[in-house]
C-alpha cells in the first residue's frame, strides 16, 4: 500500500492537499474557522431546504410577493388620489365663496333694476343692466362649481359601491389571489378617476362660464337698447312669482285643512262606533257578575269587604283609541282589541285573610254538692275561647282608558292624535248624548264653581271638617276609576273626603251603590248638610250611578267633571234622585 496517500507530506498528491492547505491558510484560529463552517452549513441546508419545496409552495411564495408589491403600489396611489382630493375641495370651497359673493352683487344690483326707492335711482339704466348681467354670469359659474362637487360626489359615491363589491371572504387561495387583483385594478381605476375629477369639473365650469358670458353679452345689449321694455319684462316676472308663491301657499293651506278634519275625526261609521261601544258595555255587565259571584262563593266567610271602583268608561276615549289603531274600523274587526284594552283596564282580585280571635261562650256545667239530694247541680258560666276569623277582600281596579293607553305603547304622535281626538269628541259629540256629565265637561244648568254654603251650617264641626276636605278638590277632572287628587270618580270623590277629613270615618274604596249600603235611608224632609244623596240612571249601572255630598240649600258638592257644585232641583238631578243616606 502507498502510506502516501494518508499523509500531508506527499508531494505527488497536490490537488487536494493544495485546497486543504489553502482552507487552512484561512483559518487562523478557532473563531474564524467556526464562523466559516457555520455560514457553510446554513448555505447547504437552505439548499436543501429549497430542494424540498413543492411547487405549490413556490407559487405561493411567488404570491406573496406578488402581493406585497402591488400593496406597495397601492399605496402610493392613495396617497397621490388624497393629495389630489384635497386640492379639488380646496379649490371647489374657494368656488363657492366667490359664488356666494358675487350672488350678493347680482341681487343688490336686481334691486336697482326692480326698486323704485333705490339709492341709485338716478343711476343710467345701460350701466345698471351691464352690472345685473355681469353678476349674473358669476352666478352661473357658482352654478356650475356646484354641479362639478356634485359629480365629484357621485364619483366617490360609485368608488365606495366598488370597494364594497370587491369584498369577499374566501379561504382558498385561488380565491385569494383573484380578490387581491381585482382590489389593485379597482384601486388603480379608482385613483385615476379622482385624478380627472378635477380635470372635467374645470371644463365644465370653463365651457359654462363661456356660454353664460356669451347669453349676457346678448342680454345686455337688448336692454341697453331697450331699457324700458326690460324693466317691465322683470316688473312682470315678479309679479308671475309672487302669484304663484300665493297660489302654492293657497294649495298647501287647503290640503292642510283636509289633513286637519280627518285628523281630528273619528272615521269609522256612526253605527260601527255605537256598536262596538254597546260590545264593551257587554263585557263591563260581565265584570260586575263576577264580582257577586266571588261574593257567593265566600258567603261562609265570617267578614267580606269590597273594595271596587266604579264600573265605565268614557265612550269617546275608546273609540279615540281604536281610531289611532284602526282609523275607519268596523265592529267585527276590533274585538280582539276590544278584550285587550277590556284586560288592561279592569283588574279583579280577591285576598283571605284567616285571623286567630278570642270569644265569650257561654255553657253549663255539674257542680258536686252533697247538700243536694242529687249530689249536685248544674249551673251557667261563662268561658274565652280562640278561634279563626275568615276573611275576604275583594277588588276591583278600574284604571281608566289613560293608563290602558300607555300600556298599548302609543307613540308620540298616536298620543297626540288621541288628545286631538278627545279634545274635539272626534267632531261627533252627538254620537253618545251631549248631557253626559262624566264624559263632556264643562258647567251645565245649575253648576257653579264658586258658591259659598251658608255660614250657619258649618256650625256643625263634623260637617265643616267634610266640607273643608272635599272644596280642596274644586276642579279636579272627572276619571273613571279616579281615587286620588289626580283625578276622581263621583263615588272615589265621596270615599275619599269621607276616609281623610279627620272625623274618624274609614269605608274603604266604594261605588255609588257599596256608599249607599252602608249609610242609612233618610227622608228628603230630614236631610241635613254632610248627608249623601244618590242618583240612579246616570249611566247604564244597576242601583245607585252617581253620589254627592249634599250641603244643605238643595245644594251638593260632587264629581262631575270637573267637581263642582250643582242644584239637585235641576230637571236632569230631578229625573235621576235616588234617596239620601246618613253616614253612622
């Protein structure tokens, strides 16, 4: 074997010696060598690394490039596009300024022409129609300065549609790809319609400018040649204008009152509207029957106390709502409806209450006594026992047609137009009798507001107190289901005074009827100042409908609407009378 072929030292192997030793010289110490095979090592295996790639790797790295680079574009083409924006709203700002003013000159020197007090009367009426026909060349270039911003806007309005049209959200990258093309071809369409915004608007306005100037030029030599006639000419289309302002304002005035009498209306047929307002009647009746019955099924109770406000409702308020709802309804179409507002007006409920009490009972009992032949003898006694006390409360609430209202969630606008309809009885305040003293207010034969009870009744401490109470509420509106100083009922009225004017009185929430059950039955002959008097008819209820404190002088204070006071020696008091009734 040739050992020289291992060695360092043979001369006759030159080739790889020679590039060993060359590396060498190279290396001069450790640091330098590992930098050396280090940058080696990384060249051999990024190429081995790329040989591994598979060409759908290289596509995509194409893309990515690809990518960057017209993002790159594209951005440099916006910012060119904003430059150029900003400097089209720079000069279309600077248009409309020179517009606006030279609007003022056209109309001062109009003035001139049209104005026989002018300051310049004396002015030469050729120098006059120059200057006109001069500013009115530089209103049509404002003119025209608008039309380009408006086509300017209609330019970027188009570019926002596109830019929202090339949106896409596709995963794959075929699909990538395309919307990143279709981004760098709209963007660079887009930048290069912005850069001839300004072009065209320039042209526009040069070319009109050119033409209007052209049109004054003409003008204003028929007025100088014609002064006169051109004066009559604008008297005349002054006039044309201010005619047809009028008629205009003549139009919109009759077509408002048309707006105004159906919007003040109820527009349903007269016979629908009664109708549908016997209906509700109906299911009112229903009510009150509901109410005896809990009564007769609680008769084993040892206490029932009722607590109801009076059955009804103002007639014009339901068929206002129903207008607003329906407009021109028929009967059938509005029963649904009419049990829903039913369900939010009226709300019925009854509580038990069992209480432990105490009791004397008496009984007998066998006493032993040997001095008895019998040995004893029976004899009476007396013992206390507790016992449970049933009881029953019932309710009735009836909140009114107002609260029903704001439970349906009218708007602003329904609820006006609800006021508007209660306010004119929906231009038909015949349909339910206009002597209704619950639903049309206002003062009727015998009524007064300020009327004074004699001084010598209020001798009387208890009858004071009472009227002391019930004349803080003078004026207060008649509510159905009205219980408080918002707003009252004639019976929520009397219950009220009753429950709060200090003579120890509490009778709860009463009707007419429940406040004529617990008083006594006086004769009109005995009756004094602090007794009840009741009415019956007054609207469609069983037993007493109405109920006012009398005061003495064939006087009451009581609710109609407002509370007033009134004579009960009216016609109208004297068909309805009832009785009077005296509190225990």
């Amino acid at each position: 074997m040739d050992e020289s072929l291992y060695t360092r030292d043979n001369s006759k192997n030159k080739g790889p010696t020679q590039r060993e030793m060359t590396h060498a010289d190279k290396l001069m110490n450790k640091e330098s060598a590992k930098k050396y095979y280090g940058e080696k090592f990384r060249q051999e295996r990024s190429k081995k690394d790329t040989s591994k790639k598979t060409p759908e790797d290289i596509r995509h790295e194409k893309v990515k490039k690809q990518t960057v680079n017209a993002e790159k574009t594209r951005r440099q083409k916006d910012s060119a596009k904003k430059a150029e924006q900003k400097a089209a709203r720079e000069r279309t700002k600077a248009g409309i300024t020179e517009a606006a003013s030279r609007v003022g000159v056209a109309a001062s020197i109009v003035s001139d022409i049209s104005g026989a007090n002018s300051e310049d009367q004396n002015k030469d009426e050729s120098s006059v129609a120059e200057e006109a026909f001069d500013a009115g060349g530089y209103i049509a270039s404002g003119a025209v300065s608008h039309v380009t911003s408006k086509i300017k806007h209609s330019k970027y309005s188009n570019k926002l549609h596109q830019g929202k049209n090339t949106e896409s959200t596709a995963e794959k990258a075929a699909k990538e790809r395309m919307k990143k093309e279709m981004q760098r071809k709209a963007a660079a369409k887009n930048a290069k319609a912005a850069e001839n915004t300004g072009k065209i608007g320039r042209k526009i306005t040069d070319k009109a400018e050119d033409m209007l100037a052209l049109l004054a030029e003409k003008i204003q030599e028929f007025i100088m040649d014609n002064p006169v006639i051109s004066i009559i000419i604008v008297a005349i289309l002054i006039l044309i204008l201010a005619f047809s302002g009028l008629m205009n304002s003549c139009s919109a005035l009759g077509a408002g009152g048309g707006d105004i009498t159906v919007a003040t209306s109820f527009t349903a047929k007269d016979e629908d509207i009664l109708e549908t307002e016997d209906d509700y009647k109906e299911l009112e009746e229903g009510l009150m029957d509901e109410v005896d019955e809990i009564a007769e099924d609680h008769a084993d109770y040892d206490e029932v106390n009722y607590h109801l406000d009076e059955v009804g409702h103002n007639p014009y308020q339901l068929a206002a709502i129903l207008t607003v709802i329906f407009e021109s309804y028929t009967r059938d179409e509005v029963q649904d409806k009419l049990q829903e507002i039913f369900e939010l007006q009226y709300e019925i409920t009854y509580e038990e209450t069992v209480e432990t009490r105490e009791r004397e009972v008496e009984d007998t009992r066998w006493v032993e006594d040997d001095s008895y032949a019998e040995g004893g003898y029976w004899e009476d006694y007396t013992y206390t026992e507790e016992y449970e006390y049933y009881i029953c409360d019932i309710y009735l609430v009836n909140h009114g047609l107002d609260y029903v209202v704001e439970e349906l969630g009218f708007t602003d606008d329904e609820i006006a137009r609800y006021e508007i309809l209660l306010e004119t009885f929906g231009n038909k305040k015949y349909l339910f009798g206009e002597d209704d003293i619950y639903s049309i207010p206002g003062a009727g034969p015998g009524d007064y507001d300020d009327y004074h009870v004699p001084g010598e009744y209020l001798s009387d401490e208890e009858f004071a107190r009472m009227l002391h109470e019930a004349e803080k509420y003078l004026g207060v509106s008649y509510v159905w289901g009205g219980y408080s100083p918002d707003g009252f009922d004639c019976s929520g009225f009397v219950s009220y005074v009753i429950n709060h004017c200090g003579n120890g009185w509490n009778v709860g929430r009463q009707t007419a009827n429940g406040l004529r059950s617990i008083t006594g039955n006086i004769p009109a002959s005995e009756a004094k100042p602090g007794d009840l008097i009741f009415f019956q008819g007054t609207y469609d209820t069983p037993g007493a409908s109405h109920v006012g404190i009398y005061v003495g002088n064939g006087m009451m204070l009581h609710a109609g609407n407002p509370i007033h006071y009134s004579s009960i020696n009216t016609p109208y008091w004297q068909s309805h009378y009832l009785g009077f009734g005296r509190l225990p």
